[in-house]
C-alpha cells in the first residue's frame, strides 16, 4: 500500500543540518568533555579532525574540560607502582594504560622516576655492571597513552666541567608546553659561596650548547655546607630550589640568571610551587594538617617581587570524616604532619604524604575532598618503613595537547 512505502534510507535532516553546520559541531565537540575522546571524533572525517585539531578550539576546550590525574607513581628509588585515581567509565580503559610503564626498562630496574609530565616520563636506569663500575644512569623517555610507542633512549647530557663543589644536584626536566622535543638538564653545584648552574636542551641534534649562571649566596652560617634541598620542575620557564636560607632560588631557563624568591610569612620549609594561569604562580604549604595557599602574580620583571597573597586556608581534619570505611589506622592527631607531596597545575589538587602511618592522601583544593589513595605495605616483607623514608608522588596527568592522526592521501577518514 502506499501509505507502507518507507521514507529513503540516510540521515534526518535535521541530524544533516547539525552536522554541517561548523558552529554546532565545534560545540557539540566541546561536549565531549576528553581529550581521548576528541581524539575519537577527529578520526570520523578531515572535516571534524580539522575542527579538532585547531588551536583556538583547542584552547577552548581546554578552558571547559582541563586535563586531569589518571593516577599517580608511588614509591621509592628502585621500587615504584602506578597506582589509578578512580576514573568515570569514559577513561577507565585509558586509566591502565600507565601501568603499563611498569614493564620494560621501568621494570627491570629503573633506579628512579626523574619526571613525569603530560603524559609522559623520564626514567633513569643503571644496570649492575655500570653500578659496578661506577657508570653513569641511562635515562629512558615513556610515552605509555600513546598505544605502540616503544621507550626511547635518551643520549646522555655531556659531563659537565665544574671545580671542587660542596653540593651537586642534577635533574633532568620534560617540558611544560607538552610534546617531546625541548627536554632540559640542570645541572648545579655549589662552591664557596657560589651557586653555579649549567643548562642543556635535547633538539634533533643531541643536547645543545650549554647556558651557564652564577650567583654569590648567604650561607644560614659561616661554616654551612648544605644549602639547597631540593630542585623543583620548571613552573613558567623557571627552575626554583628550596634552600636552607628562608628563601627560593630561582633560575630563569630563558636568560640563564639566578634571582630570589621570598617565601610568604611563617614559610620556610614543607612547600611546592604550581603554574597559576596569567603568569602567576602558587604556593602550597602545610603546617600540621593545616594547608595554605598563596598567590603570587608575578607581573613584571621583578621575579615575584609583588610579594604573596594568602587565597586560601583548609584544615585536612574538615575533610577526614571521608576516611569512614578506608581503613585508615588512626583519624590525625596533634603533633603529626603532613609532607606536601605533589601539587597540580594551579593547585586544582595536591598530593600529601602522612608519614607517620605510610599514607598518602589527595586534596581536591576546590571542593575539599580529602582521600586516602595509597598505604603502604606492612613492615617487613622488603618495604621501607613508614616514617623513616620520603615517598616519591609523581602525578600522571592526560596528554595535552591531543595528539591526533596524521591525514592521510587528503581523503576524509572513516568515509
């Protein structure tokens, strides 16, 4: 019968007019809400990897769904474990693939985890015969969310030429904007009462002509030999040491040139450094269990000399009633401490370390969820004790920006 005769096969037009209309599909796209999924709808045509793939929709996209922890590297030198945040069903699958870094060289006895970043890391690996003869580390780059990208071995930064020093740090840095190209080794010494720096960057050729700064620093006392703790990633293009002085030094990666850093009021020790958007920078620092959060905008060339604003304070205690159910061996008591242990770009979380029971807790700063996602395994059986060592944190973040699929003959894909 007439009436039974179906309409032709194809798409409703209005589903047709949606998608050929570039503004709503740009929107539609900013709906995905990650970037593995963006990824997904560039491989539909050259037309939606196009609009994926542009810069300022990217920029957009980023602003509305920023990337986020998939989980994070727990452990101490030699013996590390990826250990996943709980993630919705949308990354679930992507959420193991960073375990997957535990296997090869990573596995067969990386000495330690130098840096993760974007995605990636930097391991640094020392078979038994180097340790034997004293060789130097062989540092591998990972890349484990991008499925068939075996480890890559990076070539080794040339020794650098330095006299006698006190104290030696070197460190070796991804870089912030994402992407492979542009890794930087610091290397620092310390002579006197003379900070040295010598800087390197990996390019297609091998490590690059190296920059080199010097500063004359204040010792806390005339007959001090320690004064730089610990070296901190590079947070807008500058690399910031703790000292014993009250004070951060910093190196800026551009111009090669030291410059200090003061610390806000009551801090001295027990904090991390987080890129804030329009050139600023953060400061989280915990005292006991209560966290602080500073800002400093550092506009201009004064390096930070603007000084520092307290944005905001939360006592850990407020979110412990989340700790029902986890198993955690005592609710925090006075005269415990946490150890900031990890902070995210623009202090969107932090990682701390609550030594005294060998658990590590996550700080969602923005809606005060606090969470205990790691304990560490009984005393005993080849692990280190709670209490006596650091544990390393290292935040495994999404990849930014995407890295979508090359283009192919010019032909749409997926057509």
């Amino acid at each position: 019968m007439d009436g039974d005769v179906l309409p032709p096969a194809g798409p409703a037009p209005s589903v047709a007019s949606v998608l050929d209309d570039d503004d709503l599909l740009r929107e539609i796209l900013l709906c995905l809400g990650f970037p593995n999924l963006l990824v997904r709808a560039a491989l539909v045509s050259k037309r939606w990897l196009l609009h994926a793939s542009d810069q300022a929709f990217l920029r957009r996209f980023r602003e509305r769904n920023p990337p986020r922890p998939l989980g994070f590297y727990a452990g101490y030198p030699g013996r590390y474990q990826f250990v996943p945040l709980p993630q919705p069903p949308e990354l679930a699958a992507l959420s193991r693939r960073p375990a997957s870094s535990c296997d090869g060289p990573f596995a067969r006895g990386a000495e330690r985890l130098v840096h993760s970043r974007n995605g990636r890391l930097i391991t640094a690996f020392r078979s038994r015969w180097r340790q034997l003869r004293g060789g130097r580390f062989k540092h591998y780059l990972l890349a484990p969310l991008l499925a068939g990208e075996s480890p890559t071995v990076l070539p080794p930064p040339p020794p650098p030429v330095h006299e006698r020093a006190q104290e030696r740090f070197t460190q070796m840095f991804l870089p912030e904007g994402g992407g492979r190209d542009g890794i930087t080794s610091v290397h620092l010494w310390m002579a006197g009462r003379k900070i040295y720096a010598e800087v390197r960057v990996l390019g297609s050729d091998g490590w690059g002509v190296p920059a080199t700064a010097e500063i004359d620093i204040e010792l806390p006392h005339p007959h001090a030999t320690t004064f730089l703790e610990e070296m901190l990633p590079p947070v807008r293009g500058k690399v910031f040491m703790v000292t014993t002085s009250g004070y951060t030094l910093g190196l800026d990666l551009a111009t090669s040139t030291f410059f200090t850093l003061e610390l806000p009021v009551g801090v001295r020790r027990g904090y991390l450094l987080s890129c804030a958007e329009d050139s600023g920078l953060y400061l989280v620092s915990a005292h006991g269990f209560q966290l602080s959060l500073w800002l400093n905008r550092m506009t201009g060339d004064g390096n930070g000399a603007a000084g520092w604003l307290l944005v905001d304070t939360f006592n850990i205690r407020e979110g412990c009633t989340r700790f029902a159910g986890q198993n955690l061996t005592s609710m925090p008591q006075d005269g415990d401490f946490l150890r900031v242990a990890a902070v995210g770009d623009n202090a969107e979380f932090v990682f701390l370390d609550y030594a005294t029971y060998g658990v590590v807790l996550y700080v969602h700063l923005r809606s005060r969820v606090v969470e205990k996602v790691y304990e560490q395994p009984p005393y005993g059986h080849g692990n280190v004790h709670p209490g006596i060592s650091r544990i390393h944190i290292s935040p495994f973040m999404m990849m930014w920006p995407p890295v979508f699929p090359a283009l192919k003959g010019g032909h749409d894909q997926g057509q």
